[in-house]
C-alpha cells in the first residue's frame, strides 16, 4: 500500500509523478480493511479526497509545501472545523467542530491530507483504549493486547499501515506508552511548544500535542510544521523555534535512570535491553552514568492528585445546557445538569472528576492539591538539574510490552502503567520514546529519552544517530 512509505518515500512518489488522490484512496481502503481494530471512529471521505485533490493541483503548480503526499490520522480530542469531534465520549456524540485547532491549520497549510479521527480513552484518561464510549481499540501487532491510551487508536492507526503518522495528546504519557507497546515513534515535545488551541482539555497544565511515526526523521518534519507561537494560546513560548537539522550530535554525556534496571515489576528482558545500550553507548565512547528518577514513587499519586483537580474543572463546561448530550428524562436544572453527566460521561471520567473535585475541596486542598504542586515545583527542580549535567537522559518507556485486554482491571495497577513517563509531563521536558526492542512473546517495546526544555533539535538528533 502506498500509505506504508515514510514522509520522504511519500514526497518523492508525488515528486515522480505519483497522485495524493492515488494515495489517499489507497489509505481509505486500508482503514476499511483494518475496520475489526476500531481505530478509526470516523473517516473523512469527503473531506480527504477534496484536500487531496487540492494538493495535487499544487504540486502541478509546483506550490507543494512539505508535507506533500503525506496522509495523517488525529485524535478524537483535536478540533477539525465542520467535522465531528467527540473526545470518545457520549457527552459530546454528534457534536461539529465550530473551528480547526491550530495544528490541523499548519498541517493543512503545508498540504497534509487528514483521513480521520481516531479512538481514544474518553476525554484522553486511560492508558489501555479501554475506556472509550464507542469500543476498545485493538493492538495491530496482536490484536489480543491493548494499544496503550489513551492515544492508543491514532498509535494503531500508523502500526497498522494505514497513514504515515497521526496526531495525539499525552497527559501523562498518552503518546510514548502506545508508540511502545505498538512498535512506532511517539514524540512529546516541550510543554509550550505546540499550540493546545483546539485540544479538547483534560489537564491544561500537562496536556501536549505530538505526533506518532515510523521514523525519526518523520517526527522532526511533523514537529517543524507544528511547533511555534500562537497567539490564541497563551501558553505557548515565545521562544524561537530551534531548527532540526538532524546532524550528528557527537558524543554525548548521557545519564540513565537506575530505576529502570532495579525496580520491582520490570519486565526482565526491558531490563536487559536497557543494559545493552547502556553498554554499548559506554563503547562508542558516550559518557553514560546512572541518575535517579526524582521522587519517583511520588510521581504517579501527584500527577494523578493535580491531573483529576485540572480534569474536574475543565469537564465542568460539558453540563447538558450549551452543547452535547442533554438527559431526555431530566425536569429542571438540577435534573438537566445531574443526568446528563450521568448518562454522558464514562466510569473513568467520573472516578477522576470526583477525584478532582475531592482534592479541590475545602479542608483537603492544602493536604493535597497544594503538597501537589509543591512536589511538582521540587520534581521539575530536580529534573533541570539533571538536564544541566547530561546531554539527554534515558530510560524505559514502560515497565512491561503491552498487556491483554482485561488484564489489569484495578485502577491503581492501571494508573502506575504512567510510572515512567509522568516526570516528561511535570516538568514540562520533552520526551520521545523508541521502538528498540522486540520481545521473546513478539510485542515490541520502546526506550525513552528526554531532554531539557525547547532542546527538542538534540534530542531528536541523538534519537536518530544513537539508538
């Protein structure tokens, strides 16, 4: 299928003479084909074949941008103007998009074609693809285990052939834990680098755009085109963008996190994995020491205390009033407001949004949501610190490769799948995993690296040169 090439086989095919209407037909036939994994809630027939059709009359033109050729998946939590957007969830089923976040813009301006959206845990909280209202997605590489989440259809949608990259969200690591347990290269760049303008929120302070690949190189090309300032989202850096050249980095001083090869549930062969590129690195003249993870048992219960208290307010606005589902049993307000978030919202979304709201409230907001931040101020100290004395720092995306589906049924079990990749969120770094590993039960896994905030260009060099 033509969809299987990377950006540049892509580029150089419409370059040859090859059509974007060709190659988007083609990408349509496989997501029908691949319909049993769920990845996709909805193609966009219509929609995809009318931009393809445009970018071949640019190419004719010889106006092509850089994304030329290139078919794309996004999540069902990021806005497409006059296209449904649902965040997986019935609160919000039926509902189109009044506006296009500003990713979708500057992927459409560089003349990416958008075949659809993509399956999500419900308002991005899970880290399985189990909790979405409209049915689990299934892992491409054996449809028997999970995808990961909660960005775990846009994941399948690039493991299983059927467009060149996707766009997802990670929270607390909803791109990096699907790109390992589905075998892609998932990227989450600097919180602030890329405009959240049309994200659906679940936690406003640790949500990040990014996309999933089969290359490096596709990565870096995805986050040139999204990455820069936006004035409709004031969270965004002024910073300038740094370029991604790609060039060889040289050596490197890399620090490994000892919790990746000591701690209790790790998968063995993840362990000895980790060691041989520790070791190589060691060889090829690297300097490579072992760091500690800041506070990691403390990690997951603050990320998840600020996470549920950010979700509790944000999902406040999906009341049954101004838009999505309204309870048809409901008489009066307070029916109207109760019933329709009971009807409309999943087990999850209630169990973070009461939460949230607990932490919140009066007599335990000191205790918890202000410790919270006092612990995250300390843990993103920590993680400056470590970035000031090594290039990039490396460890395992997740403990394990991807699980059955069912397997891990307690919330607490479900939640520590995070463990690994919670600090990049934070402390606000950017992170990358990589699919270095295959496993002896044939599930492949992946190694993360992170790096000091807006240092995205060396950390994507060192991913494509070292591992």
């Amino acid at each position: 299928m033509s969809t299987t090439k990377t950006f540049g086989e892509a580029r150089s095919a419409v370059e040859g003479g090859a059509s974007v209407t060709a190659a988007t037909e083609a990408a349509l036939a496989a997501a029908h084909q691949n319909k049993h994994l769920n990845a996709f809630l909805e193609l966009f027939d219509q929609s995809a074949l009318e931009q393809a059709a445009r970018v071949d009359a640019r190419v004719k033109a010889g106006e092509a941008g850089p994304l030329a050729g290139v078919v794309l998946s996004i999540k069902d939590n990021i806005c497409y103007k006059d296209h449904k957007v649902s965040a997986s969830s019935r609160i919000l089923e039926g509902f189109t998009s009044l506006y296009s976040a500003t990713v979708v813009e500057r992927l459409l301006a560089a003349d990416a074609v958008i075949l659809g959206r993509t399956n999500c845990d419900e308002f991005a909280m899970g880290s399985s693809n189990e909790n979405s209202a409209f049915g689990k997605v299934l892992n491409p590489v054996n449809t028997n285990m999970v995808p990961g989440g909660s960005s775990g259809g846009a994941a399948a949608s690039v493991a299983a052939g059927i467009v060149h990259a996707a766009l997802g969200s990670d929270t607390g690591g909803s791109i990096r834990q699907p790109a390992s347990f589905t075998g892609t290269v998932g990227l989450k760049p600097t919180y602030g680098r890329v405009s959240r303008h049309g994200l659906i929120a679940f936690a406003s302070s640790f949500d990040q755009i990014g996309p999933f690949t089969r290359t490096v190189d596709d990565a870096a090309t995805l986050y040139s085109v999204m990455a820069g300032r936006d004035q409709r989202d004031s969270t965004t850096s002024r910073k300038p963008v740094e370029p991604i050249t790609l060039a060889h980095p040289g050596k490197l001083r890399i620090g490994y996190f000892r919790e990746g090869l000591e701690r209790p549930g790790m998968d063995p062969e993840v362990v000895a994995h980790l060691q041989a590129h520790i070791d190589r690195l060691k060889a090829d003249g690297h300097v490579v020491e072992p760091v500690e993870v800041p506070l990691l048992d403390h990690q997951v219960p603050t990320y998840y205390i600020l996470a549920t208290a950010e979700a509790s307010s944000n999902l406040a606005r999906f009341d049954g009033i101004h838009y999505g589902h309204r309870s048809k049993a409901a008489k009066g307000v307070e029916e109207t407001y109760r019933l329709s978030r009971t009807e409309g919202f999943g087990p999850e979304v209630k169990r973070r949004i009461l939460l949230g709201t607990f932490v919140l409230s009066a007599g335990y907001y000191d205790a918890y949501y202000a410790q919270a931040q006092r612990v995250r101020r300390i843990l993103r100290d920590r993680t400056l610190e470590a970035c000031s004395q090594f290039d990039i720092l490396l460890g395992p995306t997740c403990p394990t490769t991807a699980f059955a589906h069912g397997a891990v049924s307690d919330p607490v079990a479900m939640y520590l799948q995070d463990i690994f990749t919670v600090q990049a969120n934070l402390a606000g770094n950017p992170a990358i995993s990589l699919p270095t590993g295959m496993h002896s039960n044939g599930l492949p896994f992946g190694l993360q690296l992170m790096a000091a905030p807006f240092a995205e260009a060396k950390l994507l060099a060192a991913a494509k040169h070292l591992f």
